[in-house]
C-alpha cells in the first residue's frame, strides 16, 4: 500500500499543478481587483475541497492527524515544490506566473525564496517518506516533525521581519500573515499530539559501542555551538582572527536585500541563537547521563528541523543567482561548506 500512496502522491502534485495553472489565467484574464479577490479567495476555497476529495479517494489512512496535519503540511510542500520548478524553469514562471510577478520584497526575497526551495526539495522528500510510511500502516511522527518544525521556524522568522517592516504590504503578503498561526502553532502541536509509534528507554546503552558514539558526538555538538555564536558575533561586528575566517567565507550573513526590514538573514541567524543553541546546550548537558527524559528525542528532531532548514538558507542564498554578487561564494570553497555543513553534522549527532 505505501507504492500506492507515492503513486497518489504525484498525481496530487499534478492536480495541484493545473489547478495553479487555472488561477494563474483566471489572475491574468480578471482586471478588477475586487473581482480578482473574489475569485481566487473562491477558486482556492474549491481547489482545497478538489484536492483532499482527491487524497480521501485514493489513500487507504482514515485519521485525524493525517487530514488535519499531514495533509496540509503535504500540500504546503506540493505548491511549493512547483513555485520551485517553475522559478528553474523559466524567470517568470509558467504555472505561478502571476504570484512570481507579485513586487513586493518581502514575498520574493533571497530568504523567503530559498524557504520556498528547501520545502519544496528537502521537506518535499521527507514528506513522501512520509505518505510511504503512512500508507503501509507505519507511524511517521518523526518525519513530520521535521517538516512542522521547518513550516514553524519559517513563519516565525518571515512573520518578524515582516510585521516589524517599514515597507508598504502587498494584499497576498497580508494574507499569508493571517494563516502564520496554522504553521507556527497548531501544526507542530498536531504533530506532537501523535503518540509515539515506539517506546524509548531512560536508559543509555551498555557497552563500548554506545560510550564510543557518545565521545565522537560530544565535540559535534560543541563544533555546532560554536559555529551559531560565531555567525552571531560576526553579525554585530566583533572581531578576531577566528571570526574572520567566518565573514569571509560565509558573507550572506551580512544580506540586508529588502530595505526598512529587520533583515531576513538576521531572523535566521538569532533564530539559531535563541531556539537551536539552548536544544544543543540541553543535549550537552544530558550527554552522558545514564538516564535522560525521553523528551530529548523530541528536542533532537526539532532542532534538526529547524537547522536543516536554515543552513539551506545559507547554502542555497550563498549559491542564488539573485544573490548580490558580493555576498555569493565559489561553489569549491571548502571552508564554506566546513561552516555551513557542522551545524547540520551535529544536530544529527544529537539524533
């Protein structure tokens, strides 16, 4: 049954595809704007209904945390994904032709579009596991919870930034701040509404093997920690010899690309301060522990969730086309890969 599920998986994607594709004309055909609010506020109400008669029609799981939370986050990445491929496709987009023409920064920036690529590449694949594992009766709370925590940590950071903007709001821009509050809050806590599909020990493992991995993963999460406060100091200026192999290599931390706006690459950086370097420090601290709460599990997933997501942002914004020239780095640059890739080494670790 999960072939079946990933099967039905890509038809969505293709439904969902032309789906987009109709609005996109009914955007371009429609010149008045209070029509044009109608309509795709209508268009996108039946399109929700269209696509979860379709996922109901052709998956055999009959939960509430797969339509209430699955689902939407499936869905999330699905359009996503084909914001994705139609930016590579061509500059002005086929399918969201009329959302890419959107001017305003805050919607199409060097952070938020790099957002949109990791949910729809990296979060879109974990979802299929995901739908996989769902489909053959298997508990897949894990790997949701990576993608909740990804949605999270993007609306926190993109909604910061833009309401504390000086910059005039585009009505989408609006819109898209009205329904934060799914993706900040109720789907991570729908995720974690789901009973564990496993049952974990307070105990750690006997034996050489696990006292091994326990030293080989200790100086991670040390390197992990580091890595987070020294892109924090280079943020605000302080300098040293170690620092400086930080800016030079790893210039996106200075982006500043939508004016009168907290900067988007900022919200990341203290994102990393403030809710993945306490997760790092509590999994230091528990690190040899005989016996830990089996709560570090969860913590470990989130704070995997949330580096993934935003050392793709600094990757992927360090590699964007869109990327002042200044701020891009030599794709063979292999201190930049060494600061960007620890981070996400050591949240494994911590797994």
């Amino acid at each position: 049954m999960g072939h079946k599920s990933i099967v039905s998986g890509i038809f969505t994607n293709f439904l969902f595809g032309a789906i987009l594709y109709g609005i996109n004309i009914f955007a371009q055909k429609t010149k008045d704007q209070q029509t044009l609010l109608y309509g795709i506020a209508g268009l996108a109400a039946a399109s929700t209904l269209v696509l979860y008669a379709f996922v109901w029609k052709w998956n055999n799981v009959r939960t509430w945390s797969f339509y209430l939370v699955y689902v939407p986050i499936f869905l999330t990445s699905t359009f996503d994904f084909l914001l994705t491929v139609d930016i590579l496709r061509e500059p002005n987009g086929t399918l969201l032709k009329e959302y890419l023409g959107i001017k305003d920064p805050h919607v199409h920036n060097v952070v938020s579009t790099n957002y949109a690529f990791f949910d729809g590449t990296i979060l879109h694949i974990v979802n299929f596991i995901a739908l996989c594992r769902l489909g053959s009766g298997k508990t897949s709370r894990s790997l949701q919870l990576v993608s909740a925590t990804g949605l999270s940590m993007m609306c926190f950071v993109y909604g910061f930034c833009t309401l504390t903007s000086g910059l005039p709001l585009h009505l989408l821009t609006k819109i898209l701040l009205a329904i934060l509050a799914i993706y900040a809050f109720l789907i991570p806590a729908g995720v974690l509404k789901i009973p564990r599909g496993f049952t974990l020990s307070h105990k750690q493992g006997s034996g050489i093997a696990p006292k091994l991995l326990a030293l080989i993963t200790l100086p991670l999460l040390v390197a992990a920690g580091a890595v987070i406060v020294a892109k924090a100091l280079v943020l605000n200026g302080v300098k040293n010899e170690y620092l400086e192999i930080v800016r030079l290599n790893d210039p996106l931390i200075f982006l500043n690309d939508v004016e009168k706006t907290f900067p988007f690459i900022a919200g990341v950086i203290w994102q990393n301060v403030i809710v993945s370097l306490p997760l790092l420090i509590i999994g230091f601290i528990y690190h040899f522990k005989a016996s830990k709460p089996t709560i570090l599990w969860e913590l470990s997933i989130i704070n995997l969730g949330l580096t993934l997501m935003n050392q793709f942002v600094f990757i992927g914004g360090s590699l964007f086309w869109k990327t002042p020239k200044n701020l891009q780095v030599n794709p063979a640059n292999v201190t930049f890969w060494i600061i960007n890739l620890v981070p996400v080494v050591g949240t494994l670790a911590q797994v």
